[in-house]
C-alpha cells in the first residue's frame, strides 16, 4: 500500500518542518548561506531559490512556503532604500514559487498532486505502478528538476535590474558546522530511516502479513504514531503523567477550537486585504474562544492562557501555533478559485450523472483524449501534453488540470506496457511547474497572499519564461525515460 506510505511520509515531513521551523534552524540556515554567498541581491535571491527548492524535497512545498515567508521578510528588510519595491517582492515571490513548485517534482512528497497521481495509479491498477515509491521518485526527479532550479536562477538573474541592490549589509550570524546542530542531526536521521523504508520497499516488495499490509506498512504506522506522540503528548522537561495528560488537553482542546479559529482569521483577512468590513467579530470569536479554552484548563490544572497564541513549552510542537501562524489569505484565495473553477465547469452539469460532465469540463476532457489518441509520434505526444498542462494550470489550476486529464490518460491505447504511466506521471509534475498565475498552485497562492504589493509584470514575464523551460525540459525528461522502460 504504497499511497498509506506517502500519506504517512507527507505528514512526517509536515511535523519535521514544523520541529525545524520551532528551533529557527531555517533562520539560522538562511544565516549560514548568507555567510557564503554574496551578499547581492543576486546572492539573496539564489539563497531564497536553492533553499526553498531543497527543503521541498523533502517537505511538502506547501509547507515551505509557510516556513519560508517569515525568511523571506526578513530579507527584503534589508533593501531599505530600493524605490521599486514592486519589483523587489516580485524577484522574490518568483524565486520562492520556482524554488517550492520545483522541489516538489523532485520528490514523491514535494507536492499533494504527486500523492494523489500515486493513489490514483495503484487504485486503476496502471502497469508500472508498483514501482512508485518515495526512493524511485527521487531517482528520477532530483536529476531532472536540479537542471531545472539552475535555469530558474539564470531567469531570475538576467532580469533583475542593476540598480537593485542591498542598502545595507545583512548580519551574517555565525553558525559553525550545521550538522552539530541537534535539530539538523535530527532531520538528517529520520530522512534517512525514510528513505532506507522506502528503499526497502521498491527494491524487495515485502508480502502482506496482516490484511493488506506488509512489513514497511506496518512499520511506517508504528513510526507516524511514535512520532505524533514524541511531537505534542510527551513532556520536554518533566516526564510525568500529569504533565503528559496536559499536553494530551491542549492538543484535543486546540483541535476542537480549529472551526472557530478558521472562522475569525478569514474575517480578520477580510477586513485586513480586502477591506470588508467585519465589525470586530473576529475579536469577540478570539475572546470566546479563549475564554472557553480558560473555562476548563483553569478546572483541571488552576492556570489560565493570557492569549490564543501561547506557546506550550511542555511539548516539542505546540499545535495553536501552527494554526496562528498558517497564511490564511492565501488558503482563502485558494478557497474561492476552488469554488469558482467547480462553478464553471459544473455549467451544463447533468445531475442525474454522479460525475461532473458540465460542458467545459467535457470539452476539456473531450480535447485531452482527441490528443492523447491522435498522437502517434511518441516526441509529439509527450510534448504536447507537456506544454498544454503548464499553459492550462494558470486558467484552471494544477487540481482542476490533474483531475481533467488522469482519466482521459487512461483512455489511451498505450503504445508500450509504461506509456500510461509516463504520462500520468509527466502531467503530474507539470501540473506543479506554473509559475505565473498567483492560483495555478497552492505555492502560488500562498505566496502571493503572504506577500504585498508585487509587480504583476515581472511575476507574468518570468514566469512564462520559466513555463517554457519546464515543459520543454519535463516533456524532454519523461520522453527519454520511455526508451528505458
């Protein structure tokens, strides 16, 4: 069960990133590439690209956005005197957007869609399928995408303007040998014991001992569980049931609270973004809620919270933050294309069909099939599917796109036992290598709604420049992949 080992792999990452995230190795991480790289805006914008596309390797780059942001502010802050400040934020909106989308083709986790291409592989019995893990995934992504962040550098270099320098000088913090770092030492130890299950996993294929799971199965399970509890139930100083029991209610508590939570931040992004007003209902929710928190942690432990944003010392992760600090904006523009683009293609949507057959939807689909059927030229097909998936994630987005072509995939009459697979895998990866409309991805949307005031027409410019590469090279990669398999 290949799709239960990536789901746990994803979530693993996610609480990885966020134990990083808490001991500030990514700031200090950011500190050590300033200390030596040039300190030119150059300098800062292949920082921002290299370590976002190397954290979503291994993250998912959704995630990366969210950690990287604060990094990201954190530079810009030291263009003080820059008078375009349009087109600074827009360089590094591009360079974080190429350097997530990228990482996450390289890597089986790097991106929601890679899971769901996998699920959904295994689930229609695609030939080839068996063969995807998070090791194989790497074998042939890391290759492929470190070709493509280098082209993206070269963008992002040749299109920034002279006069787009520093005003100041970064302080560069000494941070000694990275991996004497505990937290480092501890992301470096479980991607290996990651990466050796999944190795395990695609080399051997061990049998099923109990029902459908194998021993990798069964061992990613014990791993997730062992993980979550080492995460928020047990203690950092005092093991002791009590404070054990403590962490267990602040995390239910939390848990519970999220509807509220999603509530209030999507009223304060509202009123902050888009100037609706909300009328302090997202203070009076804040307020409920922390009263109704107060009401029973005061009854079971005698302490109060002075506010929703206290950080639980007691465990490693402390769940509130991570909700706090989520940039809601740019989940609420991911929300309303969602529901935009499910209304356009619902149009003409026959509801006595359990699927959505609205007349968009049936074009796009009806098109997609016409070209995978036609192509008898393996370089046309694999190009032409390349090139169109790119093009329409910016109008549909990647979800839309991936949902639109995988059963039209299947439909083809494969030409060789992996075409159908190549090609599910190769619009996979397309799918996240939008670059220029802020929705074509969740990367897109979280970084433009967590950073102002951007040049629409840089981002559009080098963005379109980087689609092209991406294609070209993606469509080249799978197609080569093809006469090997």
């Amino acid at each position: 069960m290949n799709w239960l080992q990536n789901i746990i792999i994803l979530v693993i990452g996610f609480l990885l990133s966020q134990i990083l995230i808490a001991a500030r190795t990514h700031l200090r991480l950011i500190g050590y590439l300033l200390g030596h790289s040039r300190t030119t805006t150059g300098g800062l914008l292949s920082a921002t690209l290299f370590l976002s596309y190397g954290l979503s390797v291994f993250f998912s780059n959704t995630v990366v956005v969210l950690a990287m942001l604060p990094v990201v502010r954190k530079l810009m802050a030291v263009f003080r005197n820059v008078e375009n400040r349009k087109v600074l934020a827009a360089l590094f909106y591009c360079a974080l957007i190429f350097g997530a989308n990228t990482g996450g083709m390289a890597s089986m986790t790097g991106s929601p869609l890679n899971i769901f291409a996998v699920g959904f592989a295994e689930l229609n019995e695609v030939p080839g399928a068996e063969h995807l893990t998070f090791f194989s995934w790497l074998m042939v992504g890391v290759p492929l995408t470190s070709v493509l962040i280098l082209a993206g550098r070269w963008i992002l270099l040749t299109n920034t303007p002279t006069d787009l320098e520093p005003s100041v000088q970064p302080a560069l913090h000494r941070t000694g040998s990275l991996l004497s770092k505990k937290p480092l030492v501890f992301f470096i130890g479980n991607m290996i014991l990651i990466f050796a299950l999944s190795a395990i996993q695609f080399l051997f294929a061990p049998d099923p001992i109990v029902s459908a799971l194998n021993i990798i199965d069964l061992s990613f399970i014990v791993y997730l569980l062992i993980f979550l509890f080492f995460s928020f139930i047990f203690p950092r100083k005092a093991a002791t049931a009590r404070n054990a029991l403590k962490n267990f209610i602040f995390l239910m508590l939390f848990l519970f609270a999220l509807p509220v939570i999603l509530v209030s931040k999507t009223l304060e992004q509202l009123e902050k973004r888009l100037h609706i007003p909300s009328w302090k209902a997202c203070t009076i929710l804040d307020r409920f809620l922390l009263d109704m928190i107060n009401f029973f942690w005061k009854r079971l432990f005698g302490e109060t919270f002075s506010s929703l944003s206290i950080y639980n010392f007691n465990s490693v992760l402390s769940i509130n933050r991570i909700m706090l600090e989520i940039p809601w904006f740019g989940l609420l523009l991911m929300s309303f294309s969602a529901l935009l683009l499910w209304l356009i293609i619902s149009v003409g949507d026959n509801p006595a069909t359990p699927n959505i057959d609205g007349w968009l939807f049936m074009i796009f689909q009806n098109f997609s099939g016409w070209i995978t059927s036609s192509a008898n030229n393996p370089a046309f097909l694999f190009g032409i599917m390349g090139i169109s998936t790119i093009f329409a994630t910016e109008i549909f987005n990647n979800t839309t796109v991936l949902l639109v072509l995988s059963p039209a995939i299947l439909n083809i009459q494969a030409a060789f036992p992996s075409e159908q697979l190549l090609l599910l895998l190769l619009v996979t990866v397309a799918a996240s290598g939008a670059f220029m409309s802020p929705v074509a991805t969740p990367v897109n949307a979280l970084a433009f709604g967590g950073l102002e005031k951007l040049s629409i027409k840089t981002v559009l410019k080098l963005g379109f420049f980087m689609n092209l590469i991406a294609a070209l090279l993606m469509s080249a990669g799978f197609l080569l992949l093809s006469y090997f398999l």
